[in-house]
C-alpha cells in the first residue's frame, strides 16, 4: 500500500485531470450545453464553499451571510463593467478583467466592515449579526434603485478577450475553474501555514488561542476577508457568466446551502468541502433528469418531489456521517474516540 | 417637523399586533434554544403548518356544515391547529434532533434545514403554490373596529394581542410555577445535574418542543385572519422571529416577547416614517447596532466564560 501522502498527490492529479478534461467529456454528452452549465454553477458553488469553509469550517466563526459578499462582488463588477451606477446614462466601462479585482476588493473591505465591529460576538450572535448584514445587502440592492436598478437587475456584459465575447461555456468554464483552483491553492496553503494553524487553534478555543499569543481579532479579521474576498471573485464571473444579475440570487437560502456544502463534506477539511459543493450542486439537477435516465418519462414526474428528496437527503446524511463525508482528521477523532484507525487517540479532550 | 400623536400612536398599535405574531413564534426558538442551544430552524415551517392547520379546521367545519358560532369555531381551530402543531414539534424532535444530540451542533443545524425544506414542500405539494385566505365570514368579523381617540383598533388588533397576552400569561406561569415548568428551567440549566435529580430531560424536551410549537401555530392562525397564507411563510415569519428571540436575549422567555414586540414596533414606525420599502434595513440595522453594544441580546445574561 502506498502511503497516505502518496496516495493524496494521486488522487489530487486524478481531481485536477477530470477538472481540465471535463468540458473535452462532456462535449460528447448529448445536452452539453446543459451540462457545461451545470458544470460552471458546481464550480462556482465549491468556491463558494471553499470561501465559507475558511470562515465556518477553519476559524469557527459561523458566518450566515455569506452570501452577500459574493452579491456584493457580483453587484461591484456589474457597475464596473456597466461604467457606473445603473441608472446613470454611461455604458462601456473598463471591463471584466478589471472589474474581477475590484470586485474582490470590494468583497474583502466588506468583510472587514461586518468583521471590526462583531470581535466580540460569539457563537449564535455572531451569526444572527452576520445574518442580518446579508439581509441589509441583499435589500439595499433591491431598493437602490439608482445604483443597482432594483427589483429589475442589472444586464452585464460578457468578459472580451482580445476584443472577442467570450460566450462560449468552454471558455467560461476555464475561467471560473482557474478561479476555483486558484482559491483552493491559496486556502490550501493559509492552512498549511502558522495563519491556518492559528485559526484551528481559535476555533478550538479562542481563550486559550489568545493566551498562546495568537492575535484573535487579527485572525478573525484575516478569516472574515479571505472568505469574502473569494467569494466576491466568484460574484464577479458569476455577473459576467450569466449577463443579468438580480437580488434573489443573493438570497439567505443560498447562504445556507453553501453552508449545507462545507457541513455535508466536513468543515474544515478542503477535500471534503469540495465534494460537499459538487454533491449538493448536482444532486437537484441529477434528480431533474432522474426519468429520463431511467427511462421512465411520462410515468412519473419526480420535478415536485425535487426539494423534498433534497432536503430529505441533507438529514439523511446528517444522520450517517454528522461529521461529514471526507472529515478533518482532527474533527473525525473527536467524534469517534473509538474508530481512531490507528491514528493516536487525543491527549487530553475527551 | 410637527408630530401627529395619533397617527404615532396608530403606528404603535399596528407594530404591537405583528410584533405580538413575531414574539408567539419567537418564544418557541428561544425555548429551544434555552434547553438545546440549537436554532431550531424548522420552527417557521411549524408556524405555516399551525396557519394551514387553522384553515383546514375552518373549511373542514363548512364543508360538513357544521355552522358554530363564530367564536366557538375559532376555538375549534386553535385547538386543532395547537395540538397538531404540538404533535408534529414533538415528531420534529423525535426524528431528527434526538438521535444527533450528542453531535456537532452544526450537523443538527443542517438536519433543522433539511427538515424545513422537506416541511415547506411537502406542505407545497399538498396544497399548491398558491396564496389561500381564511374564510371571510371569520375575517369580516374582526374587520370592524371602535375608535380609541385618534386611534382605531379594529378587532383583530385586540383579539391578536388580547390572545398573545393570554398565551403568554399562561406561559409565564407555566414555567415559573409548575412542576414541569421547574423541570425544563433545571434542564436548560444543567441538562446532567437535572437528569441525576430524577428529571426525565427527554420528555422536558418533547414537552418544550410542544409548548413552542403550539403558540407558533396559535401564531399562525393570528397571522391568517389578518393575510393571506401560503407554503412559503414560514421562511420569512422564522427569520423575523428568530431576530426577535436573539433581540430579546436567546433563551431567555421574556426577551423573546420583548424582543419580538419591539421588533414589530420598529417596523411599522420605519414603515410609517421613513419608508415601506426600506423598513426590514431598519429592523436589521436595529438589530446589529443592539447586539453591538449589548453583545447577548437586551434581557440575556452575559455569561462568563468557562475556562
């Protein structure tokens, strides 16, 4: 048997080659343009996943609008792209590519603004704050009208590339998949490193972080921002990507099901965020073509019962694995003292 | 700017009556939450069942021309929907919550998400997307109203906060005065110590599930007889609810009341005063200025931390 480390790099070249290859597959697929689509929205969910893991899973600061930082990207790189507030007569600004940064930013200083002023709160109030800060954004952007036309969403141009629309889902797909790895890369290594570290540790217990010399509000902070950061990248391509964007996207239920994602895979670990995001991006659209792979059409549609299996299917699996599909290993000895596959059972936690 | 006593006191009165829906369901997450520490998030879905229950009474007592009295029937309907609501509170627990209590809070998050999104569709599939109204016979009852000064109170106002009082009357002394109710204030305490006094903190549990979800579903109908019903308003009744009870300080009976009657209060002077469309960023905003500056909620205690 290969070791562990051997076997993670294989599996890890085994990831990125269905990653790079998946579009030349899936050209051959009858529906491919449906299935690209579904492709590019499972990769903007596990970016999003693997953003809110940094906040949720590593640091332990349970964030519930997250979601407003990718709507606060995906707003951000519409006026950039548009050339000003909605309603204002411009058109033509300097474009996506551009507008990509900026949306980051803007993402990252939002993410320090909902930071600053809630170091002090913990657990479930920290929550219902970061809640309502999502609701406070996602009904600015519906009321101000000026900037974001409201209710009626923003038209936002395709990205250009030498000049030429990019429109084609291939090429899209390329870009947000550059986005997602290069996300998995940077969290990849900020856990690896003494700032990963020190969000464990906090997250485990912040007194005890503190007392260890770990700067507490400068982590929380540095969690808040690389969480939001992403999260507004994705907001961008996801502007670009679709060429409308409206307030309902950016809706509390879509932070919760990112959350689903990072709690379903096991938050925390990064192989198991990633999985959560595919599962649960795909699972609704898998159960959409369920009859027509079974070849059942038109002796039962399962389209109502969509929703209820999906939301059975997320108990269900709570049931299983409370811990997640892929956990840390950390988290996995915790819950199983017992199961401890020849890992060293904890010192000291019982 | 001249004040007009009349029209502030209108808008008082009308944020009372939903501040008074907001604080029935509210106190529901806040029991929970005292017990469990967990946000119970399929309670609205318990708050829109209780409102369809209520409805399903009503239509079920015209269709098999059973004609009470107004009264009487609304009596009818508030037993049915509060003890099915209590029912399907306990089921709730039963099912989903108990089996994962000893583990991570997060994962009986999710299964409260789940269940809720299992609740809102079955409830889609068995009575269909579209808004339903309560009789009118029941509504145009409580239309009509008297003057109070520059204020009118229709009757729905008063049978709303009249109702919500009672219940909460009721719940005070429940908690503060009876067996039972000592027995869940032990168990939120120290669910271990009060299980080694003889509690049987299961069935505290089930019983504080059932208590919560039979004043969100007397909520329910509240909210009925006043708009019109569909499967999706528990999403955004829970969420108001919930900020109520953290308002209040969650876990805390009183705070959830008071929080969910300010939280009413606040919308409808945002509503009246500044504008309609911006009203919740105000309730919102409200909301993180409070816990900013009282970090547990305006009656929570601040607990020290163990170390």
């Amino acid at each position: 048997m290969p070791g562990p480390l051997l076997r993670g790099k294989a599996a890890m070249a085994v990831v990125f080659a269905v990653v790079l290859l998946l579009p030349h597959i899936l050209r051959f697929m009858p529906q491919s343009d449906y299935l690209m689509d579904v492709a590019i929205t499972t990769a903007i969910y596990v970016t999003l996943a693997i953003g809110l893991n940094v906040t949720v899973g590593l640091a332990g600061l349970l964030d519930l609008g997250y979601i407003a930082f990718y709507g606060l990207g995906a707003y951000a790189a519409a006026i950039v792209i548009h050339g000003g507030a909605a309603q204002a007569a411009v058109s033509g600004g300097p474009g996506f590519w551009v507008a990509l940064p900026v949306a980051l930013a803007v993402a990252a200083i939002a993410g320090l603004a909902i930071g600053l002023p809630t170091l002090r709160l913990r657990g479930d109030y920290l929550a219902i704050v970061t809640l309502a800060f999502g609701q406070i954004a996602k009904l600015s952007e519906n009321n101000w009208d000026w900037l974001t036309n409201g209710p009626q969403g923003m038209e936002v141009a395709k990205p250009l590339l030498f000049g030429a629309e990019l429109r084609s889902p291939y090429v899209l797909y390329y870009i947000i998949a550059v986005i997602g790895i290069v996300t998995w890369a940077c969290v990849r290594n900020l856990n690896n490193s003494a700032v990963g570290r020190a969000w464990v540790a906090i997250r485990e217990d912040e007194i005890a972080a503190g007392a260890m010399g770990i700067n507490v509000p400068k982590m929380k902070l540095l969690a808040f921002m690389t969480g939001a950061a992403f999260a507004g990248l994705a907001g961008a391509f996801f502007a670009s990507k679709s060429g409308f964007i409206s307030p309902p996207s950016f809706d509390f239920i879509e932070t919760i099901i990112i959350l689903a994602m990072v709690v379903l895979g096991g938050m925390g670990s990064l192989p198991g965020v990633i999985l959560g995001g595919i599962i649960l991006a795909i699972l609704p659209e898998f159960l959409r073509s369920l009859p027509s792979i079974l070849q059942m059409e038109g002796s039962f549609d399962i389209t109502p019962y969509r929703m209820l299996i999906y939301g059975g299917a997320m108990v269900l699996i709570m049931f299983w694995r409370p811990e997640g599909l892929l956990p840390e290993a950390h988290r996995r000895r915790e819950l199983h003292p017992n199961l401890a596959e020849g890992e060293r059972k904890p010192v000291g936690h019982t | 700017m001249d004040l007009d006593l009349g029209i502030l006191g209108q808008q008082i009165l009308n944020g009372l009556t939903i501040g008074s829906m907001y604080a029935l369901i509210a106190l529901g997450y806040t029991m929970v939450y005292g017990i469990l520490q967990l946000i119970n998030f399929a309670h609205g879905e318990v708050f829109m069942i209780g409102s369809f229950l209520g409805l399903g009474t009503l239509l079920g007592l015209e269709a098999l021309h059973i004609s009470l009295p107004i009264p009487l029937a609304l009596l009818v309907a508030f037993v049915v929907a509060m003890a099915g609501a209590a029912l399907l509170g306990m089921g709730i627990e039963r099912i989903a919550y108990r089996p994962l209590r000893s583990s991570p809070r997060l994962a009986l998050l999710i299964t409260a998400l789940g269940l809720s999104i299992v609740l809102q569709n079955a409830v889609m599939l068995l009575v269909g997307t579209e808004d339903r109204t309560y009789p009118e016979a029941f509504t145009e009852a409580l239309i009509d109203g008297f003057d109070l000064g520059p204020i009118h109170i229709s009757y729905q106002q008063l049978f709303t906060l009249g109702l919500a009082l009672v219940l909460m009357v009721g719940l005070t002394v429940l908690v503060q005065r009876t067996r039972l109710g000592k027995a869940m204030r032990a168990t939120a305490q120290d669910p271990v110590t009060a299980g080694l006094m003889g509690i049987e903190s299961n069935r505290v549990i089930a019983y504080t599930f059932a208590i919560g979800s039979a004043l969100a579903a007397a909520g329910g109908i509240l909210f009925g007889l006043t708009y019109s019903i569909n499967f999706f308003i528990g999403y955004q009744a829970g969420l108001k609810a919930f900020i109520a009870a953290v308002l209040g300080g969650i876990g805390n009976i009183p705070g959830a009341m008071l929080g969910g009657l300010l939280l009413g209060v606040v919308e409808a002077l945002g509503a009246g005063y500044v504008s309609g469309t911006w009203k919740d960023v105000i309730a919102f905003g409200i909301l993180v200025l409070v816990l900013i500056f009282r970090p547990s909620g305006l009656l929570g205690e601040r607990v020290a931390e163990k170390v």
